[in-house]
C-alpha cells in the first residue's frame, strides 16, 4: 500500500527503464513471491502431514453416514450401538471417522477437532480426529444440501476412560 | 473527396437501419458491444438486488424474510447471473465494442456471428429470468452438485432451467471467443505486428483461447447431467456406476480458469488506463504479456483445489497446492508491474484512476486470502464457510468490477462523444469502497467463527448476530453507490455538453475517431508503427478522416477491410463484409426452439428446430457467395492485395480452426470423463479380466 501512496508524492524517477524492469518485475514480481510462497508451502505441507491418518494400537474407528435428516454414528468396538445426532469418543484418544452418504454430498466438519470432509456417495473417507479433553463439541454437516440445510449439525461428546467403557457397554447417563 | 463527402458515403454504406428495426438486423460491432454491455449491467443489477435480499435474510437471526425454498433459488441465482449473465458478457461487450477501434480495423472478422451470440445470449439470460419470477429457478447452489442437482433429490425442472439455459447462453461465449481470436489475429491495421498490438488485445486474446477451452468441459457436464436427468443415463450416480465427483472434476475444470477468464481482461483494461492516468507506457511490456500467459496455463493444472476437502490423495493434494500457490507468482510480476508503472510516470488522481486504487487495494486482500486457503490444511476449516464467499467476492469485486469502472469511465466519453458534467463519480466511489469492504471484511470473521455460506438462518446464540448486521448495512452502503455509478452514466449520457476528442491523451487507435463513433470507425486505415500510433502523430485523426491510408475511396456499395499476415502484420487480403440482417436473430430464436423443446420435453419439435437451424446455417453461406472471380484490387498507398474469398486461408478458415478446437476440447473432456470412471469411479460395472486388479 505503501508503495502505491508514494509515486503521487516523488517526482518523476530519473531511473532508466531497464533498471525499473529489474527492480519491480525481477525483484519485487518474481524472486519476493517465489521465496515467501515456497516457504509457506513447505510449512502448509508439514501441518497437513501430521493430520494424516496413521495405523495405531489405541485408534477407535467410528463409522459416520450422512442422511438428509441426521448423522448416523456406528462403533466398531460396539457393534450393536448406533446413536442419531451425537457421535461418542473417548478423550486423549486418535479417532478415525469413516465418513459416507446415504444421500447427496455432506461434510462432517467439527471445527474445533479437525477439518473437514466429505461424505460422497460410494466412497468412504477416514478423517482423524482427537478430543484433548472430555466434554461436548458441535459438529457441522458443511456442504450445502438442499432446504434444512441449516438445521443439519451434530454433536461430539468426548467421554473420560470410565465414561467411555460405560457407554461401550450401553450404559448412557 | 473531402472529409464530409467521404463520411456520407462511407455512413450510408455502413449504417444501421433506422430506429428500432435497426437493433433486430444490425451486425456492426459498435451496436452490438453496446446491446451487450447494456444487457449486461441489467443482469448486474438484478444479481446485485437479489444480493441484497440475501443480505437482508442473513441481518438478523431465525429471519422470516424468505423461507429456505425461496431463499435457495435467490443465492443460486446471484452466483449463475452474475458468473454467466454479468461477468463473461461484459468482457464479450467491453472487447466486441473496442477490438477492431484498437486494433485499427473497420469491424470484427464475423459481424453476423456477433449477433447470433447477442441474440443467444439475450433469449438463454430471458429463459433464466423468466423462470426466476416464476419462482422455479434452479436452487442447488450455482455449482450444481450431483446428486442434490440430480432427478432424485431434484426433481422439479428449475434444475433443467440451469443447464439448458446456461448452455444455450454459453453458445454466445464459444462464439465471442472464435470472433475474438480471428478479429485479434487477422484484423489489425497495417503494420501492427504482434510486438506492437495494444496489451488489451494480448488480453483478449489469451482470454478468448481461454474461453475456447475452459467451457467445454462446462458443456459436456451439462449435457450429461441433462442426459442423465432426462433419459436416466446414470453418468453421476454412483450405485449405477457413474461417480459424482465426475461432475466437480468436470465443473471446476471450467470453474477455476473461468476466475482469470474474468480476472485477465479486466488486467488488459489496468494495462491500458494505467499507463494513460500515469502519463506514461507501461513498464515491461514483454513481461506482462508472458505473465498472462503463464496465467493461462498454470490456471488449467489447479481446478483441484476447490476440492481439496473430497479425500483425493495427499500425494494429489500436495502437488495442487503447489500449483495453487504457483499461480500467485504470475499475478505478482504483473501487479509489480503496474506498481513499477506509476513509480515511472506521474500518477494524476481522476476517476478511473480511484477505481485503480480500488482495484489494487482489493485484490491484493483478496490474493492473500487466496494463499491462505491454498495452503490445505487452513483450506480444510474454511472451506464452504463464508470466508470462502467473502474471498472470492475480494477476487471477483476486486479484479473484476472495480476495474470494469475504471473502464467504464475511460471509455464513457468515447461511447457518448461527452464530458463528464455531474461530479457524483466520486462521491459513488467512495460510497462503494467503503460499504464493500465493510461488507466483506465482516464476512472474513463470521466465517472464521463458523458460519457455514448458503445457510437461510441461524440462532442468536451462534454469537454471529451484530457481524451480520455490520455485513448487511454495509451491503446496502455498496449497494446505494453502485446505484449512484449507474446514476451518473445515465446522466452523462444525457447532458448534452460535447468533449474534446481524445480526453485522456491516449496513445490508442480508438481515440484517433471522431466520438460517439461512426459506423465504419476509421474513413481510412492507418499504417501503424508504433504500440502508440496516436501519441507519435497527434494529427492521425484528421489525417485520416482525409483519407490519407488504405480503403479511403468507398466503392460498390462495399463494406471492405482489410487483413495482415498474424506475426508480422504485413497486409495480406482485401474483406467484404456483409451488410445489416436478420438471419442472426432468427437462427439464435430457432435455436432457442431447440432448447426449449428439450426443456419442456416437447421432444417432436427438436429434430424441426435442428432442420431448422441447418437451412438457417445453409442459407447463411449462401448469401455471400459470388459467381464471379475477383480480380487483386487496389486498396490505396500503392498496395494490391487479392480478396479472401478468392484464397485458400480465409477468415472462415481461421474461424472453423479456432471453432474445431473447442470440439475438441469437448470431446476430451468426454474421453476423460470415461477414463476417469473406468479407473476411479467405485461402482462401475466390472468386466471380468478386463481390469487390472490394482483398479478394482
């Protein structure tokens, strides 16, 4: 901005043309970009590496499937639990989400968690997630989906190790 | 011949009909650039509205100003006007109007060809509309993502609407962009070789390229989806064995290189008000113009990134965002250039010169939002939240509208033949400055607090309430300067005070005319030998007007021109143009026959429309055929050059090159669409051995 203000002040540069072309497109245009972009992509690919997903002893795979009306959650280690709306994890534990469709496109998205996804019809995509400390997180379905977009959200209830033995177990409280 | 004489007779060979008979047949580009850009800001003006009605839902929470169903059609229908019936027209308009006053020539290589796309372009943006008031325009998002967009979870036809109608719309742009590139290439003024064509036209050029290869993938995916939806081909469903992400690889293979689609004539417009409002030329010439270039092709290698949340490879992911940020270093070396430009001349603060300011001042927050969300895992929390909208909004307001005013009030004066005599510009400017940037800057922070974009309402206790509230007013701010922009133009064109030619001091050919512009543009054509003829030799206008260059003596009843050799810009052929019509008009309101039977599914009436717009077509050719050879003809200054007709690299020639190449693109991008569900699509149906097993 600065350097936009200042030419309506100086008087006409003395300078010749082909300096000029060095200093602003050489300079300023190709060189100045070219190393501030590099290092930001370096940074940018890093932070996505350690987003990944990787294999785990303690790793706790849900299964998540998108509908119209709500998010239906599946446990691995409870095969015979399934909750609406609400997707239980244990606290201070890697969770890999198995993300699908039943319908149309859907995002699972719990901004305080992780990015986002998406839920595509005959894919299953796995999103990391983990809770560092026990409580509730809201979760956002972030692809638009027709009417009642708006009202498509979930919630995350990351339980302590007790909490989440008993919720395996069926017992909610 | 004096000057007069040779104006009457040049007028009565060139002109129009009279009155309102004259805007049905006229093929002169001057008339059809300004139908279009008037058209255009029509739709400008109905997207901007149906923003405010958005902006009016979102002010308050739990807001009963328009149900969801409504609601839906109103941000789908903002997106598609102003992508498809605002943005791409202008540029056509803004280039169809100035090519041949730039470049030194009489009109554009296919006059009736401009017309067939105005008229296109009208009937495709009427259907759109009319099915707006109706209430049943398309309501997926104006990126129409199967399956939502598909008969299942869609099943009304304001999804039909979309596709067919944009379609036919798109028809005007591959036609634009086939008259672009030929008019560029062929039709300059003598002597005007590559190296000295005016930037804008480098722009436009590679623009139009750009055109002719980034709307057929758009094409063919609305083809299929219409297919699909219509006759229940199951190309996007996937338990059918079609892919849905096929559709997005198809769309955003338009999608992304439609941004500098836009964003390269706007920088051709920056290219050439800058250096005029600076006193000066523009700083490395050859630089910019490689750096449009590579624009160009670095856009095709990243429509990937507006799905980096899909779950496509990380390998794949990391390689885009490289390119994403690649892309970045193009648009630095020309905005240092134009920065470069006023350091070297002497900047002068006048009304397009503050929308410059507007422009730089924009698009540079808008380009680094751009590599915030380039870098992935930033790109995972913001994506689809209303700081995306308010991003591309910085890109699109910043690199497009800001610098279509600046050139809106450079070549104001040359459209009417005025003088500025109301000063509201300024006042307009700062209004839209000021309310745009409170608009947008709020929308930044809302989304990063997690409003989703497209969402009808939301609760007061999501703490976004006083946020949207600032968003809306100033909307209405922006709104209400915009408004006072079209105020000015209006009265402008109205106050009856004439201006001097040439207002600006430009170097161009378009300002070496008398002003408003006569039909024929130049009473002869000048030899150029500089990219700024007019500031070598200031008498250029009048002496030209005398008939001091080629083509001065009008003959036969004639419309002539003539073309140069591509690189060298040595004359080369003798043109004969043909006069006022209505063939254009008709063939476009057959064609709109076809797709309307297809929208309808009166499907009896379509092979009538396709006979019909065959003999349309047929009829077309025919009427400039001639029985007689032509002999090489004089054309002034000593020079005789053979007539086109009579050689084997026509304009036509040309015009079916560029033509042949868009099929092309359409028919590879069907070829890979069948690859891409041959190997990635999760259901298509296995052939046993067929496949490698690494595929299945």
């Amino acid at each position: 901005m600065v350097l936009l203000m200042l030419p309506f002040r100086r008087a006409k540069s003395k300078h010749d043309e082909r300096r000029q072309v060095r200093v602003w497109i050489i300079g300023l245009g190709l060189v100045f970009p070219i190393v501030v972009l590099a290092a930001l992509l370096a940074y940018g690919l890093s932070i996505g590496e350690r987003l990944l997903p990787r294999a785990g002893d303690d790793v706790v795979h849900v299964g998540a499937q998108g509908r119209l009306s709500n998010w239906t959650i599946t446990y691995e280690n409870a095969p015979d639990q399934t909750t609406e709306g609400t997707l239980h994890i244990p606290a201070g534990r890697p969770v890999d989400v198995a993300i699908t469709t039943a319908d149309v496109i859907h995002s699972f998205w719990v901004p305080r968690l992780a990015g986002k996804l998406d839920a595509i019809p005959g894919r299953v995509n796995v999103l990391r997630i983990e809770a560092d400390a026990p409580g509730d997180y809201a979760g956002l379905s972030a692809e638009f989906s027709g009417t009642g977009y708006d009202r498509l959200i979930f919630t995350v209830t990351a339980h302590d190790a007790a909490g989440w033995d008993n919720f395996l177990r069926g017992d909610l409280e | 011949m004096r000057a007069l004489e040779r104006h009457r007779k040049l007028t009565a060979i060139w002109a129009s009909e009279s009155g309102l008979k004259s805007w049905f047949s006229t093929v002169n580009h001057t008339d059809l650039g300004r139908m279009f850009l008037v058209t255009a800001f029509f739709f400008f003006i109905i997207g901007g509205l149906l923003a405010m009605l958005i902006r009016a839902q979102l002010a308050t929470p739990q807001s009963a100003f328009a149900g969801p169903e409504i609601y839906n059609q109103i941000f789908t229908m903002h997106g598609t006007i102003m992508m498809f019936l605002f943005a791409i027209p202008t540029f056509e308009g803004l280039a169809i109007y100035l090519l041949p006053k730039i470049l030194g020539t009489r009109d554009l290589a296919f006059p009736r060809l401009t017309a067939y796309g105005f008229w296109c372009y009208a009937f495709g943006g009427a259907m759109l509309l009319i099915a707006m008031v109706l209430g049943i325009a398309p309501d997926g998002g104006w990126f129409m993502y199967p399956p939502l967009s598909s008969s299942i979870y869609s099943p009304g036809i304001n999804t039909d609407f979309w596709l067919i109608g944009i379609t036919f719309v798109e028809i005007s742009a591959i036609a634009a962009a086939v008259e672009i590139t030929v008019s560029i290439l062929k039709y300059r003024a003598p002597g005007m070789s590559l190296d000295k064509m005016p930037i804008f036209a480098w722009y436009a050029l590679i623009t139009a390229l750009m055109i002719l290869t980034g709307f057929p993938p758009l094409i063919l995916g609305s083809v299929l989806l219409e297919v699909e939806r219509a006759f229940g081909f199951p190309f996007f469903q996937v338990d059918l064995g079609g892919d849905s992400l096929l559709w997005q690889h198809l769309f955003w293979l338009f999608g992304h290189p439609e941004v500098y689609i836009l964003f390269l004539p706007a920088a051709g417009v920056i290219s050439t008000v800058l250096p005029v409002m600076c006193r000066t030329t523009i700083l490395g010439y050859g630089w910019i113009v490689a750096a449009a270039v590579a624009l160009a092709f670095l856009s095709f290698g990243l429509w990937v990134h507006h799905m980096f949340t899909t779950g496509i490879p990380h390998m794949g992911l990391a390689f885009l965002s490289a390119a994403s940020t690649l892309v970045a270093v193009p648009t630095g070396v020309q905005i240092f250039a134009w920065i470069g430009t006023m350091w070297k001349g002497r900047p002068e603060l006048r009304l397009p010169m503050l929308h410059l300011l507007g422009f730089f001042f924009t698009f540079v927050i808008g380009g680094l939002t751009g590599v915030m969300v380039a870098v992935v895992p930033f790109d995972w929390q913001a994506h689809d939240t209303a700081f995306i909208t308010a991003h591309l909004h910085y890109v699109l307001f910043g690199g497009f509208v800001f610098p279509i005013f600046a050139g809106l009030y450079y070549w104001l004066p040359h459209v009417t033949g005025r003088r500025r005599f109301f000063r509201l510009g300024e006042l307009a400017f700062a209004l839209v400055f000021i309310g745009f940037h409170v608009t947008f800057l709020a929308m930044h922070w809302v989304g990063l607090l997690g409003q989703r974009r497209r969402i009808p309402t939301y609760a007061p206790e999501d703490g976004w309430t006083t946020i949207n509230l600032i968003s809306s007013v100033g909307s209405f701010v922006l709104a209400i300067g915009i408004g006072m922009i079209l105020i000015d133009v209006v009265l402008h064109a109205l106050t009856a005070t004439r201006g001097r030619r040439n207002p600006w001091g430009a170097g161009t050919l378009e300002w070496a005319m008398t002003t408003p512009p006569p039909a024929y543009n130049f009473a002869s054509l000048p030899q150029v030998s500089s990219r700024e003829p007019l500031a070598d030799d200031p008498d250029l206008a009048v002496r030209l007007a005398k008939g001091e260059g080629y083509l001065g003596k009008p003959r036969n009843g004639w419309r002539e021109t003539l073309t140069v050799d591509i690189a060298s810009g040595k004359p080369d052929m003798h043109v004969i143009y043909p006069a006022n019509t209505r063939l254009p008009i008709l063939m476009s309101a057959v064609t709109g026959v076809f797709f309307l039977s297809l929208l309808l599914k009166f499907y009896w009436t379509v092979p009538l429309a396709v006979a019909g717009v065959v003999f349309l077509a047929w009829k077309w050719v025919w009427i400039l055929g001639r029985r007689d050879d032509l002999e090489a003809l004089p054309v002034g200054l000593g020079v005789t050059l053979p007539n086109a007709a009579m050689t084997g690299r026509s304009p036509g020639w040309w015009g079916t090159v560029f033509l042949l190449t868009a099929n092309a693109t359409f028919f590879g991008s069907l070829l890979f669409g069948f690859a891409f569900l041959w190997t990635v699509a999760p259901g298509w149906p296995r052939r046993s051995g067929s496949l490698p097993r690494s595929l299945n």
